[in-house]
C-alpha cells in the first residue's frame, strides 16, 4: 500500500489503482507529458496511435525496440539518485 496527503494533512492509504489515479492527476497537473493510451483506438485518446497515424511513426515500436537500453539508463539514474 501507498500512503499519499491528504488536504486536512493527514495521509491515506490507496491501492495500486488509487496510486496509478493519483500519480496521473499529479503528473497532469504538473503539466508533464503522459504518453497515454493503447496502439489502438482514436488518435485523441492514444499518443501512440496519434503518431503513427499522423505523423508517421512507430513510437510504440521504438519503445519495443529500445527497452531494455531505456530500463538500463533509468536504472542508473535511480541509483544515482538514490545515492544522493
């Protein structure tokens, strides 16, 4: 479980869906870029949809075909970070 504020200053505690809610609506709001969505569906609700219809790339395929080089750098940023 994971505990997160409360506007009274308290904290609760959400399960994975609660977490994956709240991460989305704090990521949103920090106005981050989400990459959303399935490689199916409409180009408005899906990034990897809107790529590869408009503008002509696999961006679900370069996350394919990049993941492990993408776990192994993160990885070493986390424990950099971690360190510090």
């Amino acid at each position: 479980m994971y505990r997160v504020p409360t506007t009274e200053g308290k904290s609760r505690t959400l399960s994975l869906d609660g977490r994956i809610e709240f991460a989305h609506i704090r990521d949103t709001q920090a106005r981050w870029l989400l990459l959303t969505g399935t490689t199916r569906g409409s180009q408005i609700e899906s990034t990897y949809t809107f790529c590869r219809d408009v503008l002509d790339y696999d961006l679900a395929g370069f996350f394919q075909r990049h993941s492990r080089r993408i776990k192994v750098e993160l990885e070493k940023v986390l424990k950099t970070l971690l360190r510090a």
